[in-house]
C-alpha cells in the first residue's frame, strides 16, 4: 500500500497542487493577519462576497447596509436577495466619501449585514475599517469588507479590525490574472455561513485520489468547505508568486513608498487653477489611489494615454494609481503633461 502511495505521488500532479495551494493560503495569511486555515479561493470578489450572500440564513425583513458609492462588485450580490424580501439600505455619502455617522443613524434592529470597500474605486478613499469594524461587533452585525484596492499596497489586519468576511480578485494589485483572487473567513463569524454552493472538493478526502467514488463524506471544518472544486490552476500558480513577492518587499514599505509618490502629484495640483483634486489628503484616509478632475476630463485622459500615461476615467475623475515598480521620475512626467494640456485649454 505504502508502495502505491508513493507511485500516486510521483505520476499524479494533483498532490504537488495541493503544496502549492498551502503555500499560497500561508502568504496570503501573512498579508492580512490571518490563519492560512481561514483562506479560500475565489475567482473574483463577486464570488467572495457570494459565498456568504448564499450561506447565510436571510429572512424576509432582514437589513444589509451598503454604501451609494459601493463599486457594483460589492452591491448585486447583496441587491440580488431583495427576491427574499431582504431589505437593502444604500446610505448617502459625504462628498462622494462613505460617512460613519450616517452608517451609524442607520443601522436598527433588523440590520444583520453590512459590506463596505477597503479603498473606493474611483476617489481612493480609505475607509476606517477598524471602526466600522468595532461598531459592528458591539451591534453583532455581520461584517464584510471588500479588500480588492487594497490588497497588496495598503496594510491591512483582519484581526484588528474585527471582520467577519473578506474578498478580493488578485487581477489589480496583487498582480494576478484574471480568474483568480481568494477570501479570509473568520473562524468565529457573528453569522454562521453555510455552503449556498456545494463542490466536491468541499468535503475531506484526505488527499486520497485513488478511492473517489464516496457520496458520504461530509463538509470539510475549514473554510474549504465552500470551495467550488477545480480553480483555475495556472492562475493560481501566478498568484502564488505575486503575493510572494508583495510579501518579501512588505506591504508597509509599498505603501510608504506609493504615497511618497502620490505626494509629488498632490504638491503639483495644489498649485494649478485648472485641476480639482477629488481624493482626500488625510492620512487616515489616504491610499495608493489619487484622483483628480478638470473642465473635460476625457479630453485629459485621451491626451495622457497618447502620452503613453496610463490612467483611469471614472466618474468623471482621472484615477492615478501608483505602486512600487513606479518611480518619482514618472510622476514628473505625469505632472508635466498636466501642466501641457492646461496650458492648451487655456
């Protein structure tokens, strides 16, 4: 038997998929301060947060909060269970940045989930997810936090902030493909989430491919339980590396060096009548996202990308994005072709 053992280990890759995914679940866990045991893979953040929009027990007349400036990501799978008769509050924002004493009046009786960003897509915006985690806690509200512009170049600890469920894709700033990402679930969620999808690599077959045909065995204890089987394994793999890398430069570092960064760009559009800035330029809700905007923001966006500067269109906010690969000399570049179109539009 040993001998077979041995054999299925040497002619089935299946087991060295397996190294790697442990390998992968254990720097993701070092990322956000987590047990490798609480993290699962997903195949984008929608399918994160689905995960718990489909195993939590919702009743008719249960409440989830989100927010009016919630990337859409973080918002149908929630939306999708008013056919349940769940009721879905959106509360308004302050200058387009999620407002805690607005989410605090909020919340009543019947609020059992609330979802939130790390970072907002489209201002940068760094939500205070610490507080809005204890908050949570003290009203046993079920807490979500959409990690994706955060994960990778803004520090974040899952502990601390009291966060009941997190997700996020891997194709931005972990520096994935597409098709990959992962989610971390508390091992003692305020609501327990059971498995709304069944696969077959949610039950514990010991890692024993030779014997497959048992109908019986029950759902793993772990978070693999809502595993959905075969993931995409090449992406995986490239997953796995990315974070490796992110790991061995530090998160901590990345984001000190982006906003050092970001810090130049703030300095140049501060003393320019043409440009608006739209991101925050408080600390505490800083990140590695800066936007800003102008009479005609698509005019500015077509002009940067014929520059060879890439940045994003969103809301009618040019996007910048900077990380650690990025160096002060093309932030000087972005600024001077600032400076050459407003000169133009003059």
């Amino acid at each position: 038997m040993e001998m077979i053992a041995e054999w299925s280990r040497l002619s089935d890759p299946t087991p060295r998929v397996f190294d790697y995914w442990r390998e992968t679940k254990k720097e993701l866990g070092q990322m956000i301060n987590a047990d490798p045991d609480q993290v699962g893979f997903a195949y984008n953040t929608s399918h994160g947060l689905s995960l718990a929009a489909a195993g939590i027990d919702f009743r008719k007349g249960d409440e989830i909060i989100l927010s009016d400036v919630e990337f859409p990501a973080n918002t149908y799978p929630w939306t999708n269970l008013r056919a349940k008769g769940v009721e879905v509050k959106f509360i308004r924002s302050t200058d387009r940045h999620f407002d805690i004493d607005i989410f605090e009046k909020a919340i009543t009786k019947k609020t059992k989930l609330f979802s939130v960003s790390y970072i907002q897509f489209f201002n940068g915006y760094r939500n205070d997810i610490q507080k809005l985690g204890e908050i949570c806690k003290e009203r046993n509200i079920f807490y979500i936090v959409d990690g994706i512009q955060g994960m990778g170049n803004v520090p974040i600890d899952v502990q601390e902030c009291h966060i009941d469920l997190l997700a996020s894709g891997a194709h931005k700033w972990l520096l994935s493909p597409v098709g990959c990402g992962f989610f971390y679930l508390n091992e003692n969620p305020k609501i327990e989430v059971k498995q709304g999808f069944a696969g077959w690599f949610g039950v514990d077959w010991k890692e024993d491919w030779t014997n497959l045909i048992r109908h019986d065995l029950k759902p793993r204890k772990s978070v693999e339980r809502l595993s959905l089987s075969a993931i995409p394994y090449l992406q995986m793999y490239a997953m796995r590396n990315s974070v490796k890398l992110i790991n061995s430069i530090g998160v901590d570092r990345i984001y000190e060096h982006n906003l050092s960064l970001l810090d130049k760009l703030i300095d140049y559009l501060e003393t320019s009548k043409y440009y608006k800035m739209a991101s925050s330029t408080e600390i505490q809700h800083r990140s590695s996202i800066f936007s800003f905007t102008c009479p005609d923001p698509k005019g500015l966006y077509k002009f940067l990308v014929n520059k060879k500067i890439i940045p994003s269109l969103r809301e009618g906010l040019i996007r910048i994005s900077a990380d650690f690969y990025n160096h002060p000399e093309q932030i000087d570049f972005l600024c001077q072709a600032l400076d050459e179109y407003s000169r133009s539009a003059e």
